[in-house]
C-alpha cells in the first residue's frame, strides 16, 4: 500500500462494490485501506432451455442488488452518510429494455421478464461465423474473431430471429451500464463494456458505422448509435447526479450518492489485483470462476491472433488491454467431475463438510501428498482438455469440445482425485497457451496475479505456477472483483484521485507461488500430450 492515505476527513467514508456475477449479486462495504467490513449475496435464476440459450432477468437482477446492498450495510455498521461512491461490475451480457423502459423478451418463450442474455449464451454462433466472413477491419481490435459470447452478434440475432423485440428495443445493455442507468438514469457507457463487447473503437473514440452496415445492424448506425451508447466515460467516472430518489430508497442509501461507470467483472478483478506491485503492465490478472478471464496491460498496442483486443482504456484509464481466458473453467471443473461414478459419494462428503466437491478434493489432495505440486504425481496417466464450452483464447473456436484420455474401469475416489487433477493441470495448461501466445507477440508478462471463487484453494494456485511456469501472486484482498469495483466508487467519490492511484492504494501482496523446478520437465510433456490431443479434436471435428 503507498503513501497516498486518505485525510482524517476522509478515514471515515466507505465505499460500496456491487458484483452481478452469473448465479449471484453481491456486495462489499470497503474502509479506506481497501478492508471490506461486510458483504452479502443473493443468488439470481439463470433460464436454460437448451445448451445454448441462457437467460436472466433484469428485474429480479436489480432487486438482487439492492437487498444485497442493504444487507452489506446494515451488517458493516457503516451510515448511509459514510458513503462516498458506489461501483458496479458485471457480466458481459445483453440486456434489452423497451420503448417504457420495461423488459422486453429476448425468450422463445416471450417472457417479458427472461430480457437478458446471458454472455455464455451461444445461440448467435452463426451470426458471429458470418461477421468474422466479412473480414472487416474492426474485427482486428477482438483478437481477428468476434465471439458469439459478445454483444453485435446477439443483436444481430435478435433482428433474425425475435424481429419485434428488436424493433420495440429502447436500449440495448451491457449488464453494468444497465445498472449504472438503473442507478443514475445516465445513459452514459462504460469504455469497459462498448469496447470489449460491442466493437466500439475506444482510441478513435468512435463507432465503425461501416462494420454495423455490413453486418446487417444498419438501424443502429442509422440512428447515431442512439440505442448502444451515444455517450462513452472511462470507468470510476461519477454517472449523472448520482443516486435517484428511487434508487437510493430502494438501497437505503441517500439521492446523489456518487456512482462510478462500471466494468465487466472480470476486468474489476484485474482492477482489485493487477496494481499490487505499482506495475500493473508486469501482471497478468487471472480471474477464475465459471469461466476464466486473462488481462494483460501494456503501454502501447498489441495485436495477438485469437486474443481479444487490443483495447484502449478498457481496465487500465489511457493503457492498452489484450483479454484471453477459457469459457469454461470453474463449470469445466464440475462438469469433469460430475462424469465420474464416485462423483456422488464425494458429493455426500462434501455436503457434511458444507464446502464445494471441488475444494473438498482439494483439500483430500494435500492430504495425500508432501507439497500441491507433487499432485501431479497422482494423474495416473490422465489427460484433459477441459473445452466443454469451447476455447475462447488462443483459438477464438466456439465449436472446440473436451477431450478426456487416460480412463480406465476404475470408479473410486481415488481416480476421482486423478481426474480432478488432470483437469485443474488442463486449465492450466490452457492458460499456458494463452501466456506463451501473448509473449510471441510482445506482450511478456512476469507474474499470474489471481482471483476468483475457482482459484482461492493453494493447490490451485501452485498446479498454476507449475503448469505455466509463471510465478502465481495472490492478493491480501479476500474478494478483490468486490474491490475492484469498490475502486471505481472511490474513485467517483473523489477519494481517490484516479484508477492506477486507487488500484496501488488498496491492493496489497498475499502470497506469491512460484513454479516448482522439479516437476518442469514432467509438465513440459504433458503440455505436449495436451497440444497433441486439442489437434486431435480440431481434426476429428472436421
């Protein structure tokens, strides 16, 4: 933490991080030294109706945050006067609201209240094949491919396929700018969402008229871009007047409390973790949960095949963003494991313990052996690559599958364990690819800093260090996504001067975990093994 100390004025505020992550909302009430003093969660639906539809509704995600907020405060003993700014994050999903601001369906099944979604929603992977056909020039700022996980191809899917839906659509949201405007009534966006999600050019500080016209969202250009975002602010820029009378009575806070345009929660992550050293561009920010997400920083831009970015000013305030991951990572973990015949007696354990199956395993690993890294001793053999849900970076492959090798007749715990530590080393070897094709193309990093539910467990964090071959720091900050977005509110709130001054005051050094020597070899050729059988996969798809 450096010297930038807030004044005795000042050491009283505290600062609220609201975090809407895929099954839940949450908030943290955070003291001046970046210590969250309480925070509450409340789980919110995801609608599946098949594997590629998922959906959520905006209403019961705002009512979600503001019990959460209530709650986070009347439990830090902090007044409502204390507050000096509220941040947001989010996931990176659609939300569509109506000519009266109301919901409007996004659903096969017409529910009004199903107008969301969600961003691992893969129905408009065929919009997004057709607008990385056109090769259009924009596509070289989202790594050459856009994802069906974004923004223009689910839009675009809508105009096909809900035509009045799209017609009736009064605005189209990324989930933390619908919480920003739900707050404020500001129709400001964030530069985190637009340019990550939706092709807005942030160094040119403008939209490419000429991609939304070639792709088949002339409307949008047509209108000024008047339904996505006319207005563009950094993130932690105070939106509007502050907090409605609505809204502030719905939270139990007061009307113009500051609030900071938000981010995607990955990004308030890498927010929470990537100053802890004062260099945000020698960090990688890890953050692991359902998915995965990696965001490097770098001064100036680079351009890296299957990575999405380069982003300007899309974490980082006036720096250069190139954001990978794996859409499945924490989900990719449980689906693994819920393919195993011990997977219910280890399920049962785990519930008389009242912790995840996961961390239970984990904790059954380091039980059996000297050191996390000796884990690896235990893979019997088996391989996984964990791409139930596609590979996100460096492929940019939607259609990428799992692959599992090595499974033999056995159905105890133990070869639970060997299948759950294949699949922690494949999404570290996942995580590997993504590293060594960041560094091809110039942007070199020297340390993993993580975060996310996922990634909490030490053997976790060491199967990382070893699989990467990249020293893992942990940050002193128990929820830093909270944080992140914490940061952006004191930011708003004028305690903090800036993002980079924000992020070096509140983030502090946990742990660091680095790669052990004398497993480097064996590693090495399971990163092999893991290469040969991704090609494998690629080519039998074919």
């Amino acid at each position: 933490m450096n010297s930038n100390v807030p004044s005795k004025a000042e050491s009283n505020k505290v600062v609220i991080g609201v975090d809407v992550g895929t099954g839940s909302a949450r908030a943290g009430i955070f003291d001046m030294n970046g210590k969250m003093l309480a925070s509450a969660k409340h789980d919110i639906t995801l609608y599946r109706d098949s594997a590629h539809f998922v959906e959520q509704s905006s209403r019961e995600i705002w009512d979600a945050v503001c019990y959460c907020i209530k709650e986070a405060m009347s439990h830090s003993g902090s007044t409502p006067q204390q507050v000096a700014g509220i941040g947001f994050d989010a996931t990176c999903s659609l939300v569509v609201l109506g000519k009266d601001k109301e919901p409007v369906s996004v659903s096969l099944s017409d529910d009004p209240n199903r107008n969301i979604i969600v961003w691992m929603d893969h129905r408009a992977t065929g919009q997004a094949e057709r607008i990385n056909a056109t090769g259009h020039p924009v596509l070289n700022y989202v790594g050459g491919k856009i994802s069906p996980e974004m923004e223009t191809p689910k839009i675009l899917w809508l105009k096909e396929n809900r035509r009045e839906s799209f017609d009736n659509a009064w605005q189209f949201f990324d989930l933390a700018d619908f919480l920003t405007w739900k707050s404020t009534g500001s129709l400001s966006r964030s530069t985190c969402t637009v340019t990550c999600k939706w092709t807005y050019l942030a160094h040119e500080k403008r939209w490419d008229a000429d991609y939304f016209r070639q792709i088949g969202l002339s409307e949008l250009a047509d209108e000024n871009f008047a339904r996505i975002g006319q207005s563009i602010v950094e993130p932690g820029t105070p939106c509007g007047q502050g907090l409605t009378e609505d809204a502030a009575q719905q939270m139990g806070l007061l009307a113009g409390t500051p609030v900071a345009a938000g981010m995607i929660d990955a990004h308030a992550g890498g927010i929470g973790t990537v100053g802890v050293n004062g260099d945000a561009t020698r960090n990688m920010a890890y953050v692991f949960g359902t998915s995965s997400c990696t965001m490097t920083t770098t001064q100036e831009p680079v351009f890296i095949p299957g990575v999405w970015g380069p982003y300007f000013s899309a974490m980082v305030p006036g720096m250069w963003l190139n954001e990978g991951g794996q859409s499945a990572a924490g989900a990719a973990i449980d689906q693994l494991l819920s393919l195993h015949p011990a997977a219910a007696e280890a399920k049962a354990m785990a519930k008389e313990k009242s912790i995840p199956l996961p961390v239970f395993l984990a904790d059954m690993v380091m039980g059996k052996t000297l050191s996390a890294s000796q884990a690896i001793e235990l893979t019997e053999g088996i391989h996984v690559v964990p791409e139930f849900l596609g590979n996100r970076a460096p492929f940019a492959d939607p259609n990428a599958r799992a692959v599992i090798a090595g499974l033999g007749m056995e159905n105890d715990l133990n070869n639970l364990l060997s299948l759950y530590i294949a699949g922690v080393c494949g999404i570290g070897y996942g995580l590997r690819q993504i590293i060594e094709a960041q560094a091809k193309s110039g942007a070199v990093i020297e340390n993993i800093v993580i975060s996310g539910g996922a990634g909490q467990h030490p053997l976790i964090r060491q199967l990382l260090a070893d699989t990467c071959g990249v020293t893992v720091v942990a940050t002193q900050a128990s929820e830093p996504v909270l944080l992140g977005s914490a940061i952006l509110g004191a930011v708003a709130g004028g305690v903090s001067e800036s993002v980079g001054q924000a992020m070096a005051h509140f983030s502090a050094i946990d742990r660091t975990y680095t790669p052990n020597e004398a497993y480097r070899e064996r590693h090495d050729i399971r990163f092999g093994s893991f290469q040969a059988l991704q090609r494998c996969a690629r080519e039998l798809k074919g």
